[in-house]
C-alpha cells in the first residue's frame, strides 16, 4: 500500500490509519485493536439490516476477514472506518439477495413470456441415495479438515457449526468471554480457508 496523505483525517482516522499499516507488516495486536474499536458498531449495523443474532454475529466476523483480506487496498483518502462500513453492509445486502432466493414459496405463481400462468415447483428437501452419499462424503471430508486445525480453534468450529450452538452457548460452556469465542472463531475460519484452498473442487 502506498502511503498517502492523512493530514485530513480525525485523530481517530489517522490512528486507524496507523493501526493499518502495523496490521499490514503483520502485527496481530493491530488486527485485535482495530477488530475491538468496530465489531459492537459493526454488530449492530448488521443486526438492524438481518434482525437475526446469529446471522449478524456470522456476518461481521465476515465483514472483518474480508477487510482484513484487502487491507492493501486501503487508502486514507477516507477513513477506515468509512471504507469498513462499506464492506460490512455490501456484504449483508449480498446475504440478503442470497436467503430471498432461497424463500420462494411453492405455490407462488408467474406468467411466461406467453402469458400463461405458471407455478414453481421446488426440489424437495429429499436426497436421493446418490445425493445423501455425496453429502455424507463432504461432512466427512470438512470434519478431516477441522482436525487440523490448534485444538482450541477445533472445538470452537466444532460447536459453532457441527452442534450448531450460539456464541453464547459456547462462550457459557468453554467458559470464556464472548468477545474471546468471537473473536477465536475468526481466527479459526482463517485458517480453515487457507487449508480449503489447498483441497478446492474436493468440497
């Protein structure tokens, strides 16, 4: 990243800005300090857009890997904070799109480019042997990966999306602080994309 002019900037922005460039060369603690300044307002943009817990908790640990991802592509033509935002809620409208795709009701009907009703009919949930083997296969092969992950970032996906519990259902079990289980599940994820890349096409 090329370092610009932050002169414009709040004492806020230029300390993000800071923080940026530390994160950028590799510092953990930079990551953690800019992750700490936004996830509550991150959180709660997102919990108004999906009014689901869960969904907003998932959400924003994405907006943060995405950020984090091209924090290259940071300029300080804008605040961090700014360019964050963007990211978090492009990402949620996304989400969104996704799931009003997937609520379209069986007996809603449309007309064809001839003017004749039509009604759309939905795959039923029911596998077919084939497809319940191909299931088992993937489940089998992500649980494989999920062992290679530390042992403290294991049990923490394995909760989270094997027994499906909430942040703080795991936070209560394990004993930690959520902001801990937050922010360790996000870790974890990392590293699962970084090994997933290695097996693409296999999932």
């Amino acid at each position: 990243m090329e370092l610009g002019d932050d002169s414009h900037l709040s004492d806020k922005a230029q300390q993000d800005y800071k923080l940026v460039q530390k994160a950028i060369k590799g510092d953990q603690k930079a990551y953690a300090s800019l992750m700490e300044r936004y996830r509550d307002s991150i959180y709660f943009l997102l919990l108004k857009m999906v009014k689901n817990k869960d969904d907003a908790d998932d959400l924003t640990i994405e907006a943060f890997g995405k950020a984090f991802n091209k924090l290259t592509q940071y300029t300080p033509n804008f605040a961090f904070s700014t360019w964050l935002f963007k990211i978090a809620s492009n990402n949620c409208i996304d989400f969104i799109r996704r799931k009003k795709k997937l609520t379209l009701s069986i007996d809603r009907r449309q007309e064809n480019d001839e003017g004749m009703e039509t009604t759309i009919h939905l795959k039923s949930d029911m596998l077919d042997p084939e497809e319940k083997f191909v299931k088992k296969q993937k489940i089998k092969l992500l649980q494989d990966i999920v062992k290679k992950l530390k042992p403290r970032y294991r049990e923490l996906v394995e909760l989270r999306y094997f027994k499906e519990l909430s942040y703080e259902e795991i936070a209560q079990q394990l004993d930690i602080p959520l902001g801990t289980v937050k922010a360790q599940l996000f870790r974890a994820r990392e590293f699962l994309q970084g090994i997933l890349k290695n097996v693409e096409g296999k999932i």
